[in-house]
C-alpha cells in the first residue's frame, strides 16, 4: 500500500463522524452505525473485532422486518447496478475483487437469471461475502442456495451479512 491508512479510533469518534465512517458496514443501513455508537463505545472498539461484535449485536436483536429491510438493500449480484455503476464504493469494490465486473454476456445473463429466480423465491437478493472469491465459487455457491428454503437463506444470508460487515471494518480499521 503506497499510503498510510489514517489511524481511526471508533471510540473517539463524533457521533456523526462515527456514522459517516461506519455507516455502511451494514449497507444502507445507517441506524446499526447509529445504534452502535448510542449504545457507547470504549477503547475494546478500535478492534474490528470488538467493533464488529458490538454492531452485529445491534443487527441481531433487530426484529424480522429490520433484517429483512437490510438484506433488501444489498444488490444484485452482477446485476443492473453494477454496470450502470450504482452500487455503494464497498459494493463496487467487493463485487470487481471477484471478478463480477468482468463477466462475459452470457455469464451475465446467468447471474441474472439466478437473481430473478432467487429474489421471486426468497423476495430478497442472494447475498454472499464475496471479497476473496472468485465468480466461479460465487456461481456454484448461488447455484446451491437458490432452491434452499426462504428460512434456511434467510439464516444464510445473515450470516454472509455479517461476515461482509467484518470485511468492511477491516478495510477500515486495519
């Protein structure tokens, strides 16, 4: 890395400074950020996973709808934003490290395919931690999920939630 992160110490942080930062761990989920930074923050939270803990905690006792409204507001895998470039930098960036902004067309047609019949199923998008993977296991992992049962991917898909939200706290605080 040719420049030096900014050290960032959560516990310091204004509260509107901790939500600009942290805000998107959850995506578009501003009130885990909000909520976490309420419910206070010491010195054991300029660990990722310390800081991690504590906003998962905030997701986990969110009721149903909550979650679900989170999980609705992840894209589509390789889908319409990504290639019109809406989705949020940390979107952008997970989905290239996997090789899903250089899918050929009728690999894009596929993901597209499964993301229609996904969302139909589950009335969410299929969600996976995708930094680190390559579109191949994302395919054989979407192509495994997508006939599970709605309880069992909405399990799944909180679960990926989280581990994305690590992944992000990482590449901020470390």
């Amino acid at each position: 890395m040719n420049k030096l992160k900014q050290l960032i110490v959560p516990p310091s942080l204004s509260k509107d400074k901790f939500i600009k930062i942290f805000g998107g761990i959850f995506e578009h989920s501003e009130w885990i950020a909000e909520q976490t930074w309420e419910k206070g923050l010491n010195s054991n939270h300029d660990k990722a996973s310390s800081l991690h803990s504590l906003m998962v905690s905030i997701f986990r006792k969110a009721n149903k709808v909550n979650k679900i409204e989170v999980l609705k507001s992840h894209p589509d895998l390789a889908g319409r934003l990504m290639f019109d470039k809406g989705l949020t930098k940390e979107s952008t960036k997970e989905q290239a490290s996997a090789g899903l902004n250089s899918l050929n067309e009728v690999e894009q047609t596929f993901f597209k395919s499964l993301n229609k019949s996904y969302k139909q199923k589950h009335q969410f998008p299929f969600i996976i931690a995708a930094k680190g993977l390559s579109s191949d296991l994302i395919l054989k992992a979407f192509r495994n999920r997508v006939n599970n049962s709605t309880d069992n991917e909405f399990v799944e898909a909180c679960v990926q939630v989280e581990k994305i939200a690590y992944l992000r706290i990482i590449d901020i605080l470390e």
